[in-house]
C-alpha cells in the first residue's frame, strides 16, 4: 500500500518534532538540575513532568490521521504500561516505596517510565483517528474482516441459492416441455 504525500509530510514533521522535543527537553533539564540542585524530589518530579509531556506529544504525533476520534479503554494497555511507568515515577520521587534506591539513583530510567507513562495514559483511552466506514460505526480491523468475510459469504450463498433456483426451474420446464410433447405425439397417434 503506498503513502500518499500528506501521510509522508505527517511522518517528517512527526520526526522533526520528536528531535526538538528531544534537545528542548536536554535544556530543560539542564535547567531543572541548576535550579533544584539542592532539592532532589523537586527536580525528578519537575523532569518527570517535561518527559511525560513528551510521551502525550509523542502519542500525538504518532496516532494523528484522517477521520474521527476514536474513544476507546484499553485494560491491558493500563495494567502493561501506565500502571508499571507511573510506580517507577512514584518510586523514583517516595523515599518509602520498594525500590526506591535502585530506581532513584538511575534517573534515566524515571525518564523513561515517565515518557511512557505521557504516551500510555492517552492510549489507554484513545485510539487515534479512524475514518468512518460507510456510516458504521468504526469497528476493529479484525471486525472489518468478518464483516467483509460474513458479505462474502452471504453473497456466495446468495448467488448459489440463484443458481440452484434457475436449475430447478429449467428442471421443471424442461420436464414440462416433455410431458407437453409426449401428450402431442399421444393424441396425434
């Protein structure tokens, strides 16, 4: 399937947008670092904040397209990521939480789970843009291949229950013609 030139423009400008945020958010937290140099809570909670700022741009960018919203929830994207992201945030900022060391002392990593969790929260309950499909309501890809399977179907059972009628009445028009002929060639005897 080939990408029109809107969706490869949406693709540049989504990488181009991913960069800047990537070298602004290097500045902001050079920043953070020499403005809470002395209040370690307050920074990660403030760095925390920038990157799932860029998790919710990311999910943006990325899940942007023609068509309506799609409002959806999303258990598994929950319990898999944004649940998991959001206790590595927590745990990295509470002194008093079960891996609190291990987690505080690597900030890249609350960086991370707080990126996922700026880009998990939205997809939990959105699933992007989808066109409408001929007035339905926007079903799965996997709904739309039953629909387009059960279509099939209905048109193959359609069409044999045609033939099968046509045959039966050919059938029965061939056995009347028969029937005619034999009472002609009797009565003309």
């Amino acid at each position: 399937m080939k990408k029109s030139k809107n969706e490869i423009m949406n693709l540049i400008f989504s990488a181009f947008l991913v960069t800047a945020f990537m070298v602004c958010s290097g500045f902001f937290i050079g920043m953070i670092n020499d403005s809470f140099s002395q209040d370690a809570v307050k920074r990660t909670l403030f760095v925390s904040l920038i990157f799932a700022l860029f998790g919710g741009l990311l999910f943006y960018a990325t899940r942007v397209g023609d068509g309506k919203q799609v409002f959806r929830f999303s258990a598994a994207t929950l319990v898999i990521m944004v649940l998991p992201a959001l206790y590595v945030v927590l745990a990295s900022v509470v002194s008093g939480m079960p891996l609190h060391e291990q987690i505080a002392s690597r900030s890249e990593l609350s960086c991370i789970a707080a990126a996922v969790f700026g880009y998990g929260l939205p997809y939990t309950f959105l699933s992007g843009y989808e066109l409408d499909c001929g007035g339905k309501k926007n079903p799965s890809s996997a709904e739309n291949e039953k629909a387009e399977e059960s279509e099939a179907v209905e048109e193959t059972l359609t069409e044999d229950t045609i033939e099968s009628e046509a045959e039966e009445t050919l059938t029965e028009n061939s056995e009347e013609s028969e029937a005619e002929e034999a009472l002609t060639e009797d009565a003309g005897e």
